[in-house]
C-alpha cells in the first residue's frame, strides 16, 4: 500500500490531499476517507481503483523528468554516445535531425522498390 511514489493519496471527489487510510474493527478492511469532503472507499479494491490511476500520473511525471536521448540511432556526440535531445526536439543537434531524416528517407526508398 505504501508505493514510494506517490506520498498522499488525493481524494477523487474533491483533489484534496487531506485524506487518511483507517481500518475496519469490524470487517478488518481499510477505509480510505476525506476529511475535506467526506468521501469514503471500502476495502483495498476501492482504494486501489482511486490510488492506481495516481501511481500511474505520478510515474509519467517522473518520466518526463527524465532526460531523453536523442533520437539519432547512431548519435555520437557525447565523446562517441548518445547524447540528450534538446529541449523540444527528438535530436541533440541539428545535424542528428538531418542524418535521421536522411536515413528514413534510404529506408523508405529501399522497402518502395
Ligand atoms: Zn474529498
Ligand atoms: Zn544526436
């Protein structure tokens, strides 16, 4: 239950992060509850259905964070690796653009005949 990236689960009625896991006494299942709004989920498969869709958000941010390589197959430019990509681009350079298009170009033209 405790997946270490994300911290707080939010509350899918209201997106308040004030929400707290308690247990059942009686039927020894979690409770997710709100205090914001009340909002209630019994049991792990109620509060799995709210918290995956979270998990899922918060590791695509974190992928985003991620610096990409560029997109270049054969990109040398970090002293013979790959090289991040720009901001904004696929490629570290404009010349990584280049030498891609151009490859997909000979690509194409081989698989067309
Ligand atoms: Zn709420
Ligand atoms: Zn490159």
């Amino acid at each position: 239950m405790s997946d270490p990236i994300i911290s707080k689960i939010l509350c899918p009625k209201c997106g308040s992060s004030t929400t707290f896991i308690e247990r059942d006494y009686a039927t020894k299942e979690r409770i997710l509850s709100c205090f914001m709004c009340g909002m209630r989920a019994y049991g792990d498969i109620e509060i799995q259905k709210i918290l995956l869709p979270q998990i899922e958000a918060a590791k695509e941010k974190q992928l985003k964070r991620v610096q990409r390589l560029c997109s270049w197959k054969d990109c040398n430019k970090d002293n013979g690796s790959r090289r991040n990509a720009r901001t904004n681009s696929k490629y570290c350079s404009r010349d990584c653009s280049n030498k891609n298009a151009r490859y997909r170009y000979l690509e194409r033209k081989k698989i067309g005949g």
